[in-house]
C-alpha cells in the first residue's frame, strides 16, 4: 500500500514538473519566440495571457516590446567646411519583428552594436555632406534681435546678420532617420526616432576656434571703439566751434557796447565842456594831469621836446624855496 502511495506521489509530482514546464506567461510588455533544439518554431507569440509550450524540449526567448532607447557615445567627424565636430546623438527604436529579429540579432546587445554602427555611419555621410551652419541652425527664417542704437550706416553693414541656411538641423535629422531606418528595418527593427544631443567642436580645435571669435569680437569692439572716439572727436570739434563762435559773437557785442559807452560818454564830456569857454582849456589840462599820473611814477625819467603839448604845463615847473639848494658865492666876489 506504500508503494502503491508512493508511486501516486512520484506521478503526482511529475505531473506538477510537466505542467509548469509547460505553460508560461507572457506579459503586456514583452512578446516570445518559442524554439525547439535552438531553432524557432510556429510563430511569435505576441498576446499577452498563459501559454503552453512542449516541456523539457521547447524553450521561452522573451523580446522586449516596449520602445527602447539607444544613446551613442560622443564621434568626432568633419563638416562640409573642414570643421571637426563632437556629435552626440540619442535615438528611439523598437522590436516590430521579433522573429525577424531573433534570427538575425538574437539579444538586444547585438541590436544596440548594430544601431551603433549604422546610425554612426549615417550621421557621418550626412554630417559631411553639410556645412557646420546647417546642423546648428534649427529654422531658416530666424532674424536676430538688433539694437534699436543702431544707425543706418551700421545696419546697412549687416552687423549681428545670420548667415543663410538651406535645411537646418531638423532636416538634416530626419535625412539621417530616414537612411538609417531603412538599414535597421530588415533586422525587424523599427526606428521611431533620431535628434541631436548635443553637437560641439572637437576637443584639438576648440581652443583655436574659441580664440578666432574672440579676435573677431575684439575686432568689431575696436571698430565700435574707434567709430565712438571719432564721433566724440566730432562732438568735441563742434563743441569747440560753438564756443568759440559764441565768445566772438559775446566779444563783439562787448566791443559794440563799449564803443557806444565811449561815444555817449565822449558826448556827454563834449557838452558838459562846452557850457563855457575856460572848459576845454580845463578838460585838456585834467586830461594832462591824468596821462601824467598814468606816465609818471618814481624813477621815470621822460625825455621831451620843450615844444611838446605835454610838456607845457611843466615849463615853470621848478622846485619849491625849501627845496633850493644853498648857493655859495663865488671867490672874489
């Protein structure tokens, strides 16, 4: 009866084995490919649910169903115009053909390998194909913002004007996704998406091109710099100009005022002396007195003829009786 029990018990427990060897699970984000001996067979199991399969013989691949990301390390690679460049790329990609798929890539290891080597190649034609502008630049319409400062003489010079584009960075994207998605599609790969991450100058150059824009903002400073020293040597000369204008027009007018000054006062003397007739004798001898003061200081010595008009009123002129020196007599008198 034991054994009877016990052979119950091994049937029992061979069957429990068979039954989970046979059924697995598949869930909402994966799909399978069920193989015997290494090799597919019937086809992929796609609905997600309970499924049977041969125990011990068949096994369970499962493959990731869900949209999956590829994120490439940083590739130098040259530009139309002999520019080298670091482009960083990412990219969306997704398992549409798993049976496709299994065979020909058989993890997701090989798939990311493969996606490095065709979306590398592709971004590399298409990189090479375009100037550094066109992978930059995302539309063609953009203006720059300009200071309203500006003149027109500047403006005409088209300073801060961006260069012009044909396709821009957008295009340049989707020319990569559409070579590479061709490529990828017979791998049962469907790519979904490309975009740049990130795209700067090579590490060698960068110094280099770092100092040309430098040189070229110094140069548009000094151009800005010497433009605003002439426009205040301008400002300065003219400042100059009216100065000196209005000092003359404030000179003349000072000249004008004066001389009238001088005419009414010279008119007012003429009638004040002529009230009588001693006046002008009188105007002329106080007019004499002050051209003396004027002339005359300590240590003068003038030199004049006895029949000058200034010397008149110095004849009889002598010293007073103090200031006669003592005569002595001569001998024999």
């Amino acid at each position: 009866m034991k054994l009877l029990w016990g052979i119950l018990a091994a049937i029992a427990a061979a069957v429990v084995v068979t039954a989970f060897a046979a059924a697995y699970t598949v869930s909402e984000v994966e799909q399978a490919i069920i193989t015997q001996f290494g090799k597919p067979v019937g086809e992929p199991v796609t609905a997600a649910g309970l499924k049977l399969k041969l125990p011990f013989v068949q096994v369970v691949n499962r493959i990731d169903r869900r949209v999956l990301e590829w994120d490439g390390n940083p590739s130098d690679m040259p530009t139309k115009d002999k520019l080298y460049i670091s482009v960083d790329l990412f990219a969306r990609w997704k398992i549409t053909e798993p049976l496709q798929y299994f065979l020909r890539l058989r993890d997701e290891r090989s798939a990311q390998s493969r996606l490095d080597d065709i979306l590398g190649s592709e971004t590399r034609n298409a990189v090479a194909k375009h100037e550094l502008i066109e992978i930059i630049r995302t539309t063609k319409g953009r203006t720059p913002l300009r200071d309203s400062l500006l003149t027109d003489d500047e403006l005409a010079q088209d300073i801060g004007s961006l260069l012009p584009i044909q396709k821009g960075r957008a295009l340049v994207e989707r020319e990569i996704f559409e070579a590479a998605a061709e490529k990828v599609r017979v791998f049962g790969i469907s790519l979904l998406d490309i975009r740049f991450k990130r795209i700067n100058y090579n590490e060698s150059v960068r110094p280099k091109i770092y100092d040309r824009m430098v040189s070229e903002r110094r140069q548009i400073a000094e151009r800005f710099l010497s433009e605003g020293n002439g426009e205040a040597a301008r400002i300065r000369g003219n400042r100059v100009r009216d100065l000196n204008k209005v000092q003359s027009e404030a000179y003349r007018a000072v000249e004008e005022i004066r001389g009238v000054a001088d005419a009414s006062a010279a008119d007012i003397y003429a009638r004040a002396y002529n009230t009588d007739p001693q006046a002008p004798e009188f105007y002329e001898f106080t007019r004499t007195m002050q051209a003396y003061k004027d002339m005359i200081s300590g240590g003068t010595t003038l030199v004049l003829s006895t029949e000058s008009d200034l010397f008149k009123f110095l004849k009889g002129v002598g010293p007073g009786p103090s200031e006669v020196p003592d005569q002595q007599p001569a001998s024999g008198e």
